[in-house]
C-alpha cells in the first residue's frame, strides 16, 4: 500500500479509530492489531510475501531467546549464525540469485568459456532488505548481550512489521523501538499534531518535489546522448532532490504517522546536502542505515584486522590506517550491493568508500591548509565551497545510481565533462519552473535547519502556523504529482 493512494488515505483513519477508541487501555490487543494491520498493509501488494516476514519474526524470536538462554559461547555463535543464514539465504535468494548466476556467466564469457545457466523470474519483496536488517541487528545485539530478548511475541511480532517504516525505514534498533511495545500508551494531542505536521512535510516533499523532478529526470536520463551537457548536469542535480524528496518524504510521514500511535521512530534523514565532508553526508544521509553499517560492519571489519597484527608502537599507526581503508571500503562495497543486484549500485557505493578513504587520509593535510591560510573552518565562504564540493561529488556517484547500466553511466558522465559546459541553452518552461520551487525548498530548509523538519513551526503565533500549513497544502494540490508514483526505495 503506498502512502500517496487513496486506500492509504481509508487505511490510516480507521486503523487509529480502533487502535485509540476500541483498544484504548488494551496494551495486548493494541500490538495484535498493529500486527495484523500491519499485514494487511505490507500484503496489499502481494500477500504471498507476508510469509517471509512470519519466517523471519518467529526464527529470531526463538534465536533470541536460545542465544539468551545459552552459556556455551560455542553454541551461542551456532544459533547466532543460524539466524544470519535464514534471513541473508532469503534476502540472497530473492534479490540477488540472478544477478550473481549472470555476472558468473559474464566472467566466464570473458575468457572465452560459454556457460549456461537458468535464470528464475523471481518478484523482489518490497522492503525486504530493511526488516531483514532489522531482525538481524535483534539477534547480532542480543548475542552481544547489548539488549534482552522479549518473551511477548506479540511485541515482536509487531516491532518487525511495524506499517510505518516495514517497507523503507528508517531501521529500526530493538533497544528504541522494542520496548515502546511493552509500555502502556496514551493518547498524546502535542505528539500527534507534530506528526501531522510531519507527515504533510514528508507529502510535500514526495509529491512536490520529487515526483516533479522524476518527470525532468527520466526525460533527460532517457535522451541523454543528444543533450548538451548543462542539461545533463541538471539532469543530475533533480535527481539528487528527486531521491532526497522521495526518501526523506517516506521517513517524514513513517516518523509521523508512528507518533499517532504514540510511537517515536528514529531521525533518518537530517539535511545531507549542507555537509561540509562525507562523513558528514552519512551521518546526515539515511542515518539508520549508515549506522547500521557502522555497528554490524565496519566496526567489526577493523576490530578483526587490527588483532591481527602486533602491538607495535611504529606499525600501529599504520595498521590503523589500513584497518580502516580496508573496512571502509568493504562496508561501502557491500552498502552499494545492498542497495540493488547491479553493478552500478556496487560501483556507487564503492565510490563514497573511497570519497571517505580520501576525506581520512586527507584530514591533516585539510588541517595545516586552513593554519597556513588562517581561515577559521566556521568561515562562512570555506563552508559554502565545502558544501558544494561535497554535493557536485554526491551528484557524479549518483549518476551510477540513477543510470541502467554501467555503459549508461560512463557515457552520461563523459558528456557532462565535454568541453562545452558552459554553454547555457534555452531552458524549457517546466525546468525553470522547477528551479524556481527548489530554490524555495532549499531556502525552507536552510531557514529551519535546526528544526526536526520544514513544518516544526510549533513555536511560531496560531496565524502564522496555519499560513505555512496552508501553503504547503496549496503546493501539494496544485504543484503535486498525483500519478500515484512508487517511493523509490521500495525496490530495494
């Protein structure tokens, strides 16, 4: 069920009419309904799927407990794998069985040896990548004896498939989202007018601004051979807003939509695009991804490298250093392949591994530039050459993210390089128009950048609130794209 349909629009007020007037004091009986809501949302889709996440749910519900119950370390790693294998074998088996059958294929026919293999027509579940990882960071913690397992599979049930965020997030940890199951909750009016709020920011968002820039992106992306290259370097710039639009609008009306319910789910986005370095872009970008990564693969890459090499006081640095190119760069690789069974998602990802490898290694240099040249890094000119460095770099790996295919990407990016780059050709109506309403977006942003989103305007006089918010139901009704367009990270 998508959030910008109109079965969303019916779905969402009868389920808190229940959930608050028929259930209200019935802690049991609220979580078994946001199960079986929940079900009934991922399932509009395809009910065959929702035995996946039944799968899923019980086996690390019962690996939970197992692991808790275990003191043989031994058998605590085998229940702990046991739980890895099930759920990385389905996710394995759905999104990427043909993409490794055929690039096996491919490295054969390279070196002359022709092989055949049956590829499956396999349906990729939507939002399988994103309670998969949720359910592992259960087991992984648990092991690690981080967090204690629930006995109530009713509230594990329900913090699996949460509607929310079940198909794109943000992911949850069980340490945040786990105990709000076991908590009595109370209708809150303050919590739930943000989370309207919220949500109509997160529709403003998706609908105005990303919709909009897709039907720009999808006609230059397509015609991209025969465009002068300012048009392709706009091409990829709306694609930069159209996925921050369309991601962010899904966490914004998931955040929201919980807080109805009483629920607080975790920030996931928080303007990326003003970061001064890439390591601040992924602490900005998708964040319970990015820490995800950071916690379950990252941390636990370098930790292994370095025990395996001696203490040694002149050997330390530089085994640190490589410690962490070596498992920034896997992390990455692996983060790129999590996003999709393609090669240029591998290469995307790989690419802001080694834009952070770069950003590492280049830190004191960075450091003894601004010494020498006494410029303060709060300098309001070095920020604003930081930031637009940091995002012309973002939109060159997005255009490995964007394109079909790798050949796609390279002639596309061959193209925004051709010598006449300069040149600015007459620009159709509807790109400037666009222009005009990201300028504006980008400004809002700006403007309430310390805020939790565009729409936090709670502090402001009564009038000036419902001006905002009336304004941005104006631009959703008559700027909206309401082609009912898929969020795009439910594909992956």
């Amino acid at each position: 069920m998508l959030f910008n349909s109109f079965e969303f629009a019916l779905f969402l007020p009868v389920v808190f009419a229940i959930y608050w007037f028929l259930l209200k004091d019935k802690l049991r009986l609220q979580n078994i309904f946001l199960i079986a809501a929940s079900y009934l949302f991922y399932g509009w889709w395809d009910w065959r799927f929702l035995s996946l996440i039944i799968i899923s749910s019980f086996v690390d519900y019962q690996v939970g407990l197992s692991i808790f119950r275990q003191e043989n370390q031994k058998k605590r790693k085998y229940l702990l794998w046991l739980s890895i294998l099930i759920n990385l074998g389905f996710l394995g088996y759905f999104k990427y069985y043909n993409f490794f059958v055929d690039s096996f294929i491919d490295a054969f026919a390279s070196l002359g040896i022709a092989l055949e293999a049956r590829s499956l027509n396999v349906i990729l579940p939507v939002g399988i990548s994103f309670y998969t990882f949720q359910t592992l960071s259960y087991s992984i913690d648990i092991f690690y004896r981080k967090i204690e397992p629930t006995r109530d599979i009713a509230q594990f049930f329900a913090f699996v498939s949460f509607f929310p965020q079940l198909v794109a997030g943000p992911i949850e940890r069980a340490s945040n989202l786990l105990p709000q199951f076991s908590k009595k909750r109370v209708f809150d009016p303050v919590l739930a007018k943000d989370g309207l709020r919220q949500i109509l920011w997160g529709f403003f968002k998706k609908m105005v601004i990303a919709d909009n820039a897709g039907t720009i992106v999808n006609r230059i992306f397509d015609g991209s051979d025969f465009l002068p290259p300012f048009l392709l370097w706009v091409g990829v710039i709306f694609f930069a807003f159209q996925i921050y639009g369309d991601f962010s609008g899904y966490s914004d009306i998931a955040i929201g939509t919980a807080r109805l319910f009483g629920f607080n789910l975790m920030r996931n986005f928080n303007l990326p695009y003003f970061s001064k370095d890439f390591s601040e872009f992924w602490r900005r970008w998708h964040i319970s991804l990015s820490t995800w990564l950071r916690d379950y693969l990252f941390l636990p890459i370098s930790y292994t490298f370095l025990r395996k090499f001696p203490k040694d006081k002149y050997l330390s640095v530089k085994v640190e250093v490589w410690a962490y190119m070596t498992a920034i760069f896997i992390t990455w690789f692996l983060g790129g392949l999590w996003h999709g069974a393609k090669w240029t998602f591998v290469v995307w990802g790989s690419l802001h591994g080694i834009y952070l490898m770069l950003a590492h290694l280049s830190k004191k240099i960075r450091r003894k530039g601004l010494k020498k040249l006494k410029l303060k890094k709060a300098n309001p000119v070095l920020v604003f050459f930081q930031v637009l460095g940091v995002f012309l770099l973002t939109c060159i790996a997005w255009v490995f993210f964007r394109s079909d295919n790798l050949s796609q990407a390279f002639s596309y990016l061959a193209g925004m390089f051709s010598p006449d780059v300069f040149h600015i050709p007459m620009l159709p109506a509807d790109i400037k128009k666009y222009l005009l309403i990201l300028g504006l977006f980008v400004g809002v942003e700006f403007i309430q950048r310390k805020k939790a989103h565009g729409l936090s305007v709670e502090s402001q006089p009564l009038p000036m609130r419902w001006f905002w918010y009336t304004l941005a139901l104006y631009a959703i009704v008559f700027l909206g794209n309401f082609n009912k367009i898929e969020f795009i990270y439910f594909q992956f």
